[in-house]
C-alpha cells in the first residue's frame, strides 16, 4: 500500500463557532482516506501560519458562518504570502455568498463549497488541487 | 556515515533545516511520511547532526489526558523560554486509511508561539511504516535547535508501544477510572513506563489507582537503579505538572548518570529502529513491482491451487530474499 495521503488542514478563524458543518467535512474526509488536521475555532492568522510551517498540509480549509470572511481571508492570505506559505492552497466553505466569489478568487482563494455544494465536490476538488490519489481509489487499483 | 551523499538541491533542503527553516523540516517530515527513499542520504546527514535533545515520549489509553498534560508542559518550559517539539500521533482508521488529527486542539495555547513545533502524524496502517516515520521524524527535530522532543501516542496497541520506544524517557498517562490492580499488571503499555502519572485526580479514587500502580509497579523492584514515580495530577488544572517536569529531569540526570543503561537504551532503540526499516523495505518490496511481487504472485498462485501450504509457499518466498539457515 502507498503511503500517499491528502493531508487537509481545517480550521475556523475569528469568534465563529458554528463548527457543525466542518466536523462533519471532517468525518467525511476521513472517510475518503484523508488525514485531517483538525484545528477547531478561534484560530488566528498567525496561529494557522504556524500550524501550516509544521504540519505542511496540502490544502487549507476555512469554514465561515459569519459575514466577515472576505475580511478574514484577505488578512490571512496577506499573512501567508508574507510568511512564504502563500502556495498552499485554501478553499472556503460555510456561508459564502455567490456574489462574494469573483472577489474571494481574486484573493486568491482556490475552492469556494457555499450552501448547496455537495461532499463529492469537495473531495474531487482536494484530488485535482493536490494530484493525490485518494486511499479508496487505490483499494481498488491493481 | 554512509557512502550517500546528498545531492546539490537536496543540499540547500539539508542548509534550510539546519539553519531552522520550520516549512522545510515540516516538508521533509512530510516525504519521510510518504515512505519517500530519496530523502535517505538527507536522514543520514541529519543523524550525524544529532543534538543529545531529551525524547519524552507520552502514552496511555484514549482520553487520559495526554494532549493536556503536554499543553501544560508546554507552558512550564516556555515560561523558561525553552523550545519544544512535539510529534502528536492519532490513529488512522484501519478501513479507510483517513484519519482526524486534533491533538493541536488541546494545545491550542501554543498555536502562535513559534518556540512550539507540532507535528501530528497518523498512526497508519503499515506494519513498522509509522515506526520508521516516527523514527526519522524524531532524526529531522533532534538535529534542531529544540530543547525538548515529546512523542504521543494512543498506547493500545504494539505499533504504538514500539513508537514510544524512540523515547529516552516514557510517561504512562493513566486516569482512576483505568480499572483495578488486575489491568495495572497486564503486559503491554504498563511496563513501558519510566514515570506513571494519575490523571483527573480530581475525578475520582486516585489515591487508590496510584497505590494499586505502586504494588504492581514498585513489589520486588526495590533494588532497582531507576524506580519509575507514580504521580498524581490534574492536568486540565495545572495541577502536578511541576513534580511531572521534575521527573522528567530527574530520569534524564539519572541516564546522563548511567551510562551503561543509556548505551542500552540506544541499542535497544537502534534495534527496533533496523528491524523496522528492515520491515518497511521488506513490506514495500512485497507490493510494487518487482522480483520479490512476482515471487509472491508465483507463490500465491501455488497456494490459491492448493498446490502447496500458505507456509511452505511464505518459506519460499523468505528463501528469495537469500535468507537461509532456518
């Protein structure tokens, strides 16, 4: 068996605590063959930086149920590329609002999962973001 | 150490580590992980850079307490301005692979202090594959500039025992809820064990789990060099972690003091360290292509016809490798 694995970072940032829908995103990845490094709420820009240094995940995902989140995500990006770990990439989920795409892509944010995105996108979207199989598909590779 | 040299670009990786560039030892713990055989001369490289930095490793059952006493830790040692590192192990699930990794979780306190390296790892599934990735994981953070390695662990299972075994000194982390004197004696995770702790004392009979750990622990072993503490402590409290700390010291002044225990110490690490990578090889060679897959194929053919036993087919294989004499 490979020892490949999508390693997916999750975290909350700010005073949001509405952390439902990313423990289940949790449980669902774990599903799939992914590690998750599960971070909770009250994270802070620094405090991710310094989780990203360590753990070098593949992806970064921030769940959002408050509407500050282009303020939040422009202030981490802004810290992460000052930080050098700007090429990670992060996806969003929670309450984004469509007419906040355009803008949060052009922060650089690569995956936006808003109300009505589906698990399987989210997974398909880990897959071709990192170019890792995941560890169901190679169960069944020869 | 070796013939391997590493080569140029590897070189600059080697210069990034050594001079405490935390994203390349994170990417580095990351290709060990992966079963990676180039960083090889890399691993090499750094061993020879190999601090004395004292390896705490940390195990016992699931919820007692573990990742709380190391955030507690954590704080006593900052508050002397000394760096930390901790690689924190959660258990993959064995039917998918995937894992939930939230050991950071309870040492949220530390997220932002970049005297703290946490590195959490899932166990994985491969026999000895977390073993020589513990291993080598330990090589890339004892080569930099920490003043204390801990290790955590569920202890269940031997995978996770064998993992401790890269420590110089073991807490087993017990609660007064781990059951009666009969569990204290059971073989496993309770004899690894250089100093026992009782934690959530506040929530129960500790006093009583701390006495049945003492008989099992401490009858007939009164000539021992090295009698392993039994504490007590209310980690989530902040309570007992300094007699914690100075056991800790105290077990580390007593192998600086024996020589000949510690020089034991790292034979026996040294030990299980070559069987695991022996095992990892061996475990990979038997499933990417090669002679020793098309050997098994052969042979799992055999078997599957019924042609042969599964053991005078597994000999037959074993024999492949140029193992003989049994």
């Amino acid at each position: 068996m490979s020892t490949i694995k999508i390693r997916c970072m999750l975290a909350m940032l700010g005073t949001d605590v509405h952390s439902k829908g990313i423990r289940t995103l949790a449980q669902v990845l774990r599903d799939e063959g992914v590690e998750v490094i599960y971070l909770g709420e009250h994270n802070t820009a620094e405090s991710l930086i310094n989780a990203i240094l360590s753990e070098d995940p593949d992806v970064l995902g921030l769940s959002f149920s408050t509407s500050t989140y282009i303020h939040y995500t422009r202030d981490l990006l802004d810290k992460m590329r000052a930080a050098g770990v700007g090429d990670v990439p992060v996806m969003l989920g929670g309450l984004i609002h469509p007419d906040d795409e355009d803008a949060l892509r052009e922060l650089g944010v690569k995956g936006i999962f808003g109300p009505g995105s589906v698990t399987r996108d989210i997974v398909e979207f880990l897959v071709s973001v990192t170019g890792k199989p995941l560890a169901s598909q190679r169960a069944t590779a020869p | 150490m070796t013939s391997q040299t590493p080569a140029s670009a590897e070189r600059s990786i080697l210069d990034a580590v050594m001079a405490g560039n935390l994203r390349q030892a994170g990417r580095l713990i990351s290709r060990v992980e992966a079963g990676d055989t180039s960083v090889a001369p890399l691993i090499a490289a750094l061993e020879e850079k190999r601090r004395t930095t004292p390896v705490v490793g940390i195990t016992g059952p699931p919820g007692a307490g573990k990742s709380t006493l190391l955030d507690g830790l954590i704080c006593h040692l900052r508050a002397s301005h000394l760096r930390v590192a901790v690689l924190a192990v959660d258990p993959s699930s064995p039917f998918t692979g995937g894992a939930i990794l939230g050991d950071r979780i309870r040492m949220g306190r530390h997220a932002a202090d970049s005297g703290v390296f946490i590195r959490s790892m899932a166990s994985r599934a491969s026999l000895g594959g977390m073993a020589v990735a513990a291993g080598d994981a330990l090589t890339v953070l004892a080569a930099l500039d920490f003043d204390w390695i801990f290790i955590e662990t569920v202890g269940v299972g031997q995978n996770e025992v064998e993992i401790v075994d890269h420590a110089d000194t073991v807490v087993v982390v017990v609660t007064p809820h781990s059951g009666d004197a009969i569990q204290a004696v059971k073989a496993g995770v309770l004899e690894v064990g250089d100093v026992y702790l009782v934690n959530k004392a506040d929530t129960g009979a500790a006093q009583r789990t701390v006495s049945a750990l003492r008989e099992a622990l401490h009858r007939g072993a009164e000539q021992a060099r090295w009698l392993p503490p039994i504490l007590s402590a209310e980690a989530a409290n902040g309570v007992g972690l300094d007699a914690v700390l100075a056991a800790l010291r105290q077990h580390r002044d007593y192998l600086a003091s024996n020589p000949d225990e510690f020089s034991a110490r790292e034979q026996h690490r040294m030990r299980i360290r070559l069987e695991r990578l022996v095992l990892a090889e061996v475990e990979q060679r038997l499933h990417r292509p090669g002679p020793l897959r098309d050997t098994l194929d052969h042979w799992l053919g055999e078997a599957a016809q019924k042609r042969c036993s599964p053991r005078v087919a597994a000999a037959a294989i074993i024999n492949t490798l140029g193992i003989t004499g049994e």
